[in-house]
C-alpha cells in the first residue's frame, strides 16, 4: 500500500471518529414533562436508528418514544424489556410516518429494533 494511501486512510479514520464524538457531544438531554414522562426521539432510517437525545444516564419511569421513519420503505419499531425479552411495543411505520410508543421503563433497561428491515438491538441498559 502506498504511503499516502495509508495517509488518506489514517485521515479518513480520524474524520469519522471526529464526527462521531462531536454527535455525541451535541445530542441532548431527553425531556421530562410536567406529568413525569420523558420523551426520546428515535429517527429511523434503512438499517439503523438515530437518537436526537442521549440515552446514557436514564432512570426508570414512564418513556414516550416518538419514532419516525426517515426511510423510503416500511419500517418498524419494536421495544422489549432487556431482562426478561417481553415486548413492551411492536409496531410499523410507512415512510414519513411518526408514531409514538409509551412504555415504562424498569431498572432492567430496555431493548429496542426494527423487526421488518432487520437492524441489530440497540440496548440501553445503563438505567438507574
């Protein structure tokens, strides 16, 4: 490999972890209303999620996830309880579409996927 391939791969590698820190940096603190819910924008797009809020440092409590898909075909959304897998909400999304799930949310942490456009588990489990 030539030196400045191995130089534009080195760069290439640091432009994404750069990036990837500076999402993670502005994404921001979820909401907790008046009633003691707390609101979590999922975006959903093919083959992946993207959080508009963080999901380090939750507490247990009710959880009003607002999904929308950003894709161009169905999706879905489907939310389990970490422990013990029960889904807690399972639905489909067609493209555009913005539904929302509330759930509560136990010690346990919960797992969330899309079971139609298969995409892995994202799994918060760091809840208090």
């Amino acid at each position: 490999m030539s030196r400045i391939s191995q130089i534009s791969i080195k760069a290439f590698i640091a432009l994404a972890v750069f990036i990837g820190m500076a999402n993670a940096a502005l994404a921001e603190t979820p909401t907790t209303r008046k009633d003691g819910v707390t609101v979590i924008h999922l975006d959903e797009y093919n083959g992946y999620f993207a959080a508009k809020e963080t999901l380090a440092g939750l507490k247990a409590g009710k959880y009003e996830f607002v999904v929308t898909n950003k894709s161009t075909k169905l999706v879905g959304f489907q939310i389990q309880d970490l422990a013990t897998k029960t889904t807690l909400d399972k639905f489909p999304l067609e493209p555009g579409e913005k539904r929302i799930s509330a759930v509560t949310i136990g010690t346990d942490g919960v797992r969330y996927r899309c079971p139609i456009n298969p995409t892995p588990w994202y799994d918060v489990d760091g809840i208090k």
